[in-house]
C-alpha cells in the first residue's frame, strides 16, 4: 500500500485517515491487514492517534504472525491501564464524596465502559477529566492536595483564563478538575451539565454523574475542535457515540451549540467528518445557521489546523501559537463573539506574559505508548 505518508515529522490526522481507512470503515477487510508494508504504516500511524488497541484487536487474527506479540502486548496493556484508571477514578470520586461534592466524569474509562466492547479497546487515557462547579474548585483542591497531588500552575489564574486545573501525582494519572467545559475562559460552566447529569454505578460499588447523552455529544464535538483534530482517535470516539446515540441526540446537541454560540464548531465538525470520515456530523435535515466567516470555514481551514498539531519534533512557536489563535477566531459565530475571543486571547496573553511562560517554546512529541502529544519545554 503505498500511502504517500512520511513519519519523520509526525502524521496529520488527514493522512492517518488514509493509512487507517481499514480500521475506520465499518467492515474490516482482512486483505490489508495481512499486507506486512500496510500493517507496518497502519501501526506507526494508530501509535501517533490513539488507536493502536483499535488495530490490535481488528487485525490480529490477520495480522502477519511475527505481530501477534504486539497486538497481544498492546491489548494486555490496554486492559490494564483501563482498569487502573477506572480504580484511581474511583477513589478520587470518593474521596470528594466525602467532603460534599458529586463530581462528573468526562471521557475517560466511564466513557470505554459504556460505548467500547470490551472497555479497554479505548485509547488508554493519560488523565482523568472531572467536571465540577467553579465554586468547589478549592475544596477539591485542598483533599487532593492532602493525597500528595500539586497543582501546576496558579489557582486563581487558571480560574480566571482557563476550564480546567491539573492536579500532579507521582505516582497516579494526573486529575483535570473542569469548571468550564472547554474552551478557556469562553467555555461554558459545568453548572448546567451537572443538572442534567445522569448517575452510573461504579465497579466499586460507588456512583458517579456522567453527562446526559447530548451534552456528551456536545462535549466531544467541543474536546475535538479545541483539539484542532489532532487526532483521529478523537473523530472516531464522536463518530462512535453519534451512531448509539442515534441523530436525535445529535440534533439536541448541535441545538445546545447553537444556542451557546458554538455553530461554527459544528460546521467545522462537519468538515471534518465528510473529509476524513465520509460521513456528515450533521444529520440530514438539521438546519444549521451560518457564522459570520462561514465561508473560511472549508477543508482547507481544516488542513491548516491539523497542521499545526503534528507531533514528531514540531516546534510550537510563538508564531504557531498565534496561527492557532487566529483559527480560533474564524471559528467564532458572530463578531461579538469575536470580540470576546480577542479579550479572552489577550487575557490569557497577558497572564502568560507576566509568567514568562506564554512566550516559551515548546516541543510536541507524541508518547509511543499511548499516541497523547506531550509539551516540552
């Protein structure tokens, strides 16, 4: 198979999709997997966008023999990071239990449990994303902290331009505490969602929130854009939870965004999944209406985002970070909307400044075990 895909600097989520195109169709044909040139390019790709455990469970039947080792590593690896993260999720919802807070979960293992047969196939998540209300962000704080977590970076500050707090461990995955949804300072606060949150019984016994079926729709849709379609792990969970959830909870979501001012994340969406997916987001009769820069928004937009986030040794500059912003704006529903983006961006710019951290260059490696692009100084 000759894909055209070089992986000396990283792979684009556009060029996974070709490579990966066996695993993202709905009917696996055997053929590809059993070619050792495809099988090779299909397994550096899922390394780079988090479907690796995906691959190793569709093609090692078909895969070349020397590979079943690592379909099996990769499996057994797998399964146990899921299960270690569902343990440590469960003892942080009950140690917050204990002092008054029901938290909800985002993505993570509640997320493999209820979507993924069997769970772990889930791209093994390097953090677990908890949704709780602004204003018990330092409660949750001060237990964690009593459990030998630090917090990287500033309370105050990442109250006031960010959505959510990371809680280090030596030890156990890092903790994301969300008061907003996504988005920075222009997310939404979790507040609305914890109401419409529904109860899912824990492996321990326990019970923790989890969102209502399209404000999960809507909450992913939201994760992949500020993502800019990173990876193509992310497009495939949506996609996933679209289809059990079926076009009405979709429809819901997308009115949710709508109403929230977030249509040109829908469209953009949508972009992407008819370009890498050949599929649309949007289902068929959904009106969606049109942003002020809707005609930016095209494959091309969708290019020069995932451009920027290829991992390999791609320095992210000052100069990225701001082509980045600058798709963000187009993405924004109305000029007001625009406005905010650019107070909201200067914020931010300005607590970086004075940090001397907003400025620094950074460089994306993708983890091998897991395909997360990490940042390092």
């Amino acid at each position: 198979m000759n894909s055209g895909v070089s992986y000396h600097e990283g792979v684009t989520a556009a060029e996974a999709a070709i490579v990966l195109k066996p695993l993202l169709d709905d009917n696996h044909s055997a053929r590809f997997f059993a070619d050792p040139t495809a099988w090779t390019l299909m397994k550096q790709a899922s390394r780079m966008h988090g479907m690796a455990n995906l691959l190793a469970a569709a093609g090692r039947l078909h895969s070349p023999p020397e590979e079943r080792g690592w379909c099996d590593a990769t499996l057994a690896s797998g399964w146990s990071r899921h299960n270690r993260n569902l343990m440590h999720l469960e003892e942080a919802v009950t140690r917050l239990a204990k002092i008054g807070i029901q938290p909800m979960a985002l993505k993570g293992p509640l997320l493999a449990q209820r979507y993924y047969a069997p769970p772990f196939l889930r791209k093994p998540s390097v953090d677990l994303d908890i949704a709780v209300r602004a204003c018990e962000v330092g409660r949750a704080c001060e237990t964690f902290l009593d459990e030998g977590y630090t917090i990287d970076g500033s309370l105050a500050e990442t109250l006031d331009v960010d959505h959510h707090l990371t809680l280090l461990h030596p030890e156990k995955p890092r903790l994301e505490l969300h008061f907003r949804l996504s988005h920075r300072s222009l997310g939404l606060e979790v507040e609305e969602f914890l109401k419409r949150a529904q109860p899912h019984r824990l492996p321990g016994g326990g019970a923790m929130l989890i969102p209502a079926p399209a404000d999960e729709i809507f909450h992913l849709m939201l994760h992949v854009v500020q993502d800019r379609f990173a990876m193509l792990f992310h497009l495939y969970e949506l996609r996933l939870v679209c289809r059990k959830l079926g076009p009405e909870a979709v429809r819901e979501a997308i009115g949710i965004a709508v109403k929230r001012r977030f249509a040109g994340a829908v469209a953009i969406t949508d972009v992407a999944f008819r370009t890498h997916l050949g599929e649309p987001f949007i289902p068929e009769g959904t009106e969606l209406p049109l942003t002020w820069r809707h005609r930016e928004i095209t494959p091309q937009l969708l290019a020069r985002m995932e451009s920027g986030t290829v991992g390999g040794t791609a320095a992210l500059t000052l100069g990225r970070r701001l082509a980045a912003r600058w798709i963000e704006f187009q993405l924004t529903d109305r000029p007001s909307d625009a406005l905010r983006f650019a107070t909201s961006f200067l914020k931010t710019a300005g607590h970086g400044l004075r940090n001397r951290r907003w400025g620094a260059v950074k460089v994306m490696r993708y983890a091998s075990a897991d395909g997360r692009a990490s940042a390092k100084p």
